[in-house]
C-alpha cells in the first residue's frame, strides 16, 4: 500500500521520520496555514499518488475535560475562518449565500471523513476540528468556534479534508493535544507529551495499515 505522511512542520513529526525513512514511506512539511497546505498536499497528492494519506500534527483543544497530551483523530472539519463576524454572531459562506452547504465535497457545510472503517481501526477517540490561519485568543471567538461543535482546533486539518475529499483520496487526520484553545501562558501547555504520544500512535496506526493491506 502507497502511504503519505503529511504535517505542517517537521518538529511535531521529528521522532517518527527515523522510522518513515527506513519503511520507505514519503513524508511532506506542508508548512503552517491553510493556503500553503492547500498548496502542498495537491502536489504531494499528484507527487505521490498515495492510496491513504495522513496528516499528522499538535493542535489546540476547547474541551478541558480531554487531557493535555491526548491523541484523537479528526472525523470532521471546518473553515472557520471563511465567512463574517457581524454583530457577535458568525456567518459562513454557505450562511450568506455565496456557497451551497452540499457543495463538494461539503456535506452540510462540514468536512467530513467518510472512512469510517479506517477512523474506527486507528483505535483513537474522534472528535470534529475546526481550522483557522489566526490562532483563537479572543474568548467571544473562542465561544463561537464552540458553538459551531468544535474540539480541535488546527491551521492545516480542514486543507487535507478539503483535497483528499475532492481527490477520492482515503485519509486520516490525528492530532496530539498540546494546549487548551485562549491558554497563552506556555507553561501550561504540554507539547512534550503531544509530539510523544502522536509519534507513538502514527507509527502503530502506519505499521497497522501496512498490515492491513500486506505490507
């Protein structure tokens, strides 16, 4: 099976690249932001050709009650930075008119990763991400991007959704938790733990798909 690993930068995959490198399988930094990873993931995509993609990185969590340091898979994505903030509320593209919610590959006006099967067999709990190219600071934002059912937040997940989406490309999206989303004093955030523990996860979850399909 043609696996492509993917993440924005090099740091949050650093331990696994040992591993990727002696099983021969590619990894691209797509760089940090939508637009770049966009960007990257089409030519990887056209590169590579993969038979399952996987973006692998840390992110910001809005829920407290899930641990620093905990490794979930993303079943659905948002845009959340696409749209307008008027009056306190937010408003989409696919609110104002200029998009229908069922464009493709949205569904609903979400990102949805359709593999259930893979997202079950990668034994991690899954939950829905929302992606933005401004890290959330603002507590009225904050709460917004919670409305809207986010868990997760990113700068790059909503790109691989969007393009393996429209490529008919199977994907997986993990993310190790390293901060709660507004938490900008460092010494509460646990990236030691998230770059860890999502190393340790990818390669299990790269080795059991290789399983999976004969090597």
């Amino acid at each position: 099976m043609k696996l492509l690993v993917l993440s924005a930068t090099k740091l949050e995959i650093s331990p696994s690249l040992p591993i990727l490198k002696k099983w021969r399988i590619p990894v691209v930094i797509t760089g940090v932001g939508a637009p770049q990873s966009v960007y990257s993931i089409t030519r990887a995509f056209q590169q590579y050709q993969p038979q399952v993609a996987i973006q692998a990185g840390i992110g910001g969590c809005f829920d407290k009650n899930i641990s620093l340091g905990k490794v979930v898979t993303v079943s659905q994505e948002l845009f959340g930075d696409i749209g307008v903030l008027e009056q306190g509320k937010w408003r989409s593209v696919f609110d104002m008119g200029f998009a229908k919610p069922d464009q493709k590959p949205f569904k609903n006006g979400v990102l949805k990763n359709p593999y259930k099967k893979m997202l079950t067999r990668a034994g991690l709990d899954s939950v829905a991400g929302v992606t933005i190219n401004e890290i959330s600071t603002n507590k009225a934002r904050i709460s917004l991007l919670k409305a809207r059912g986010a868990v997760v937040e990113s700068m790059e997940g909503a790109a691989l959704h969007y393009v393996a989406l429209m490529e008919k490309i199977p994907f997986l999206q993990i993310r190790g938790i390293s901060n709660y989303v507004g938490e900008r004093d460092k010494r509460k955030w646990n990236i030691k733990d998230a770059i860890d523990n999502l190393n340790n996860e990818l390669v299990r979850i790269v080795e059991q798909m290789a399983g999976d399909f004969g090597g």
